[in-house]
C-alpha cells in the first residue's frame, strides 16, 4: 500500500494551501451526480517516481471543547494515527502558541516520524520568524509559503527522503484476484472473511471499533487464488478510535490501492448510512468493482422491507454505483455468502475483458445512428472511432470533431449502451472524448 503523509495542525494556519500546493492544483472531492457527500480530502501524488497518499485535516485543537471541534481534534487525532509521516503545520506570522507545544507533546508520544512546518513565511525577510519555533525543542524547522510556493519543493523532497521503500507485494500471481473488504465498523467485515475461508483468521469482537489494522489473506478455491485485505484488523489501539467511525474513511483509502474488487459490507439492520455513502464514493473514484454486501439479512424484519426495496434505497443513496450488485448474507449463519465468490469472479472478469476495436466501432455507430447527439453551437458533433485504452475500470477513448459538445446527458446514454451490449453491466465504465488531430 502506498504510505500516507497526513498534514496536520491549528485551524486556519494554512493546512489545505498547502495540500494543494504539494498536489499540484486545486482538490476538493466532488462529484456531478446527486447525493455524493465527503468529508475527508485526499490526494495520489507521485514525486520523482515515489507515490503516496496526502491527507488534509481539519484544524488541531487539543482543548477544544465545542462539538465541531471536537470532531475536527478526532478527525486530525485519526489522521495521526493512520499515517506513515506526519507534517506539523503552524503558523510563522502568529509565532509558536500554546496548542502548537501541545500538539508537538502530542506528536512526540505518538513516536511518528514528524516534519516540523511554519508557513506563511512569504519573503526573505521573514525567515527569522521561523526560527522563534526552535522554543519548542524542536531540532528541524522548514520555513514555507503554500500560497507563493517557496520552500514547497525543499519540503517535497524531505518528505521523499522519510518515506520508507515499498514492501513487496507478500505474493504476486498473475492469476490472483485482490478483494478489498470494506465499510463501517461492526458490520461483519471480519465475520465476512471468516466464513469466506471458512477458518477464524480475523479476530471478530462486537464492540465497533476495537479492530484496527488490515488483514492480508490468501486462499484458494476451486484453482483460483484470492488476496483478501480485511481492514477490522487483529490488533488494538488507543481509545479514541474505538468511538471513531471516520477511520473506516482512512482504511478504505488505503485498502482500495491495489484491489481488483472491492466489497462493502453494510449492515443490513442499520441500512445504508452516510459514512457507507462516502465508502462507496471512494470505490467509485478508483473504478474498482465492486459489490454491495448488506449483512445480517436474517435479523432484519422481512415485513417491512423487502431485498428490492433495500437495494432500491442503496442505489437512491448512491447512485454513482447504481450498477453494483447487492448482495442480502449473514456471515454469522453462513446465509448466502456462497455468492459471494461467485460475484468477485464475475466482477473480475468484467473488469478486465477486453473487447475488439471493430466491435466497438460498430457499436458507436449503432449507438449514435439511434439516437444522434444534439447540436453544439450551430455545428454537427461527430464521432469517427473509438478504441479500450484500459481494463479495471473498463476505459474508452472516443475520436471526434468537438469533445466539448458532448452534454452529460448523452455521455451516461453512451455508458448504459455500452454497459447493456458488452456485458459490463455491473462494473464501472470511463469514457473520455479526444479531439482527432
């Protein structure tokens, strides 16, 4: 998995300025369709050949005591806890203040590996200002601006210098499917895996929360080997994130890098929440496929909903993976998780098939004889020829006149035919338009 470097620090001391800066341009994780909520930012940066995943946090207050603070401290405790590297941000104009000595008292207990940070040192002149931090006892301190961008690259590569190489993949068979196990705490992820494998290699506990770290397994069935990163880990951690749910957010992120297929296990008595909104979102940002797996399906009381009406209520909530498969089990008696294996399988293969260029063309020409695009200032939009440029997710290039003429509306009546004729219907589809020169 790709290292996290999580930016931490007061509010209002430059913390998204600089995320920014360091990911090259404007980031804010929208989405065009309804429904799609976020609250954590993030980041896939490369750096002189090095990737790693950039957090951005809400503003550290150690004492606060307001509700929303008090969830921004939690959010940016989390954020410490789940990175590789930390980036302690504080301001130069304001000097060193009292939570910026309990932050760094914070971030010395943790034993992390810390970057010390003092920004909106904008010109020479105020490098000085920079060295009242060293009163915190600090050995190392970078002087930046994230909003000019001076010091920006010096700490780049600092951040570069600290992050350890990547491991090795434990096993790498081209053959191997790797299946994300995702979603909110005590849904039955571990559970899940559990009865998958049909031994008890996830330690499974009902409290939410008390599981932190992933879990790497590999199993074989019926020939086919499979790569399971369950993110309810085995091992405890400190307090707070027992009552945290946003870590689901921070473990998703990490587990959905390198999976093939990815399963959110929501709890079927509980239904789908916001925070299994946001997961979802997350999945559908990668393009991995995925399945949607509502748990405890044998408590929920069946006069009051039925399996249509849940995953109706899923698909309304999310419909950026409206095309997913809804899975109804019980891990705890083993109901329906027989399909489970079955629909990784089938969400693998979709993901990865590969469709010759003269069936498509044919396709784009019967797509768009059915139902011509309109037209775009005066002038006729045209499509000459289409070709895959990737598998998982399924990537499409369209060569045309004027790419930009292209409403959004029409693009998603181009998916859906794609999806209906080339059996991609429960995997996720991109398809971009070029210009032909």
């Amino acid at each position: 998995m790709k290292p996290v470097v999580a930016i931490v620090g007061r509010p209002n001391v430059g913390k998204s300025a600089l995320f920014n800066k360091i990911f090259g341009r404007r980031k804010a994780i929208t989405k065009d369709e309804i429904g799609v909520t976020r609250d954590v930012n993030y980041a896939e940066c490369t750096e002189a050949g090095r990737d790693f995943t950039l957090v951005d946090t809400g503003g550290f207050e150690p004492e606060a005591t307001s509700a929303i603070m008090v969830q921004v401290r939690e959010q940016a405790e989390l954020a410490i806890e789940e990175a590789d590297l930390i980036v302690l941000l504080m301001d130069g104009r304001e000097g060193p203040t009292p939570d910026d000595k309990e932050i760094v008292e914070v971030l010395r207990r943790t034993k992390k590996d810390v970057i010390f940070v003092v920004n909106k040192i904008d010109t020479g002149a105020l490098q000085a200002l920079s060295a009242d931090f060293y009163s915190l006892g600090l050995d190392l301190v970078m002087p930046v601006s994230a909003e000019h961008g001076l010091g920006v690259s010096e700490l780049i590569e600092e951040i570069l210098s600290r992050l350890s190489t990547p491991a090795e993949p434990v096993e790498s068979d081209e053959g191997m499917v790797r299946v994300a196990i995702v979603g909110r705490p005590n849904a039955g992820k571990s559970s899940l895996l559990n009865k998958l494998i049909g031994k008890e290699r996830a330690v499974v506990s009902a409290v939410p929360g008390t599981t932190r770290d992933s879990v790497d397994t590999v199993f074989e069935r019926d020939g086919k080997k499979y790569f399971f990163i369950d993110t309810a880990g085995i091992r405890k951690k400190n307090k707070i994130s027992r009552r945290l749910e946003k870590y689901s957010v921070m473990e998703a992120i990490k587990s959905l890098e390198n999976c093939d297929v990815a399963l959110l296990v929501i709890d079927g008595i509980e239904g789908f929440s916001a925070q299994d909104e946001k997961i979802a979102g997350l999945i559908e940002d990668r393009g991995v496929g995925s399945a949607v797996v509502v748990n405890k399906w044998d408590l929920v009381t069946k006069e009051t909903v039925t399996s249509i009406r849940y995953a109706e209520r899923i698909r309304e909530h999310a419909p950026f993976i409206a095309f997913a498969p809804v899975l109804f089990i019980s891990a705890l008696t083993g109901q329906r998780t027989d399909k489970v294996f079955d629909t990784i399988d089938s969400l693998y293969e979709q993901s990865r098939k590969k469709v010759k260029t003269s069936v498509l063309n044919d396709l784009l020409k019967t797509i768009t004889r059915r139902h011509t695009p309109p037209v775009y200032r005066g002038r006729n939009v045209k499509f000459y020829y289409i070709t895959q440029v990737g598998t998982s997710p399924q990537r499409f290039a369209v060569f045309m006149n004027i790419p930009e003429g292209v409403p959004k509306a029409y693009r998603r009546y181009m998916i859906n035919r794609f999806r209906d004729a080339l059996d991609f219907k429960e995997v996720p589809i991109r398809l971009t338009f070029r210009r032909r020169h």
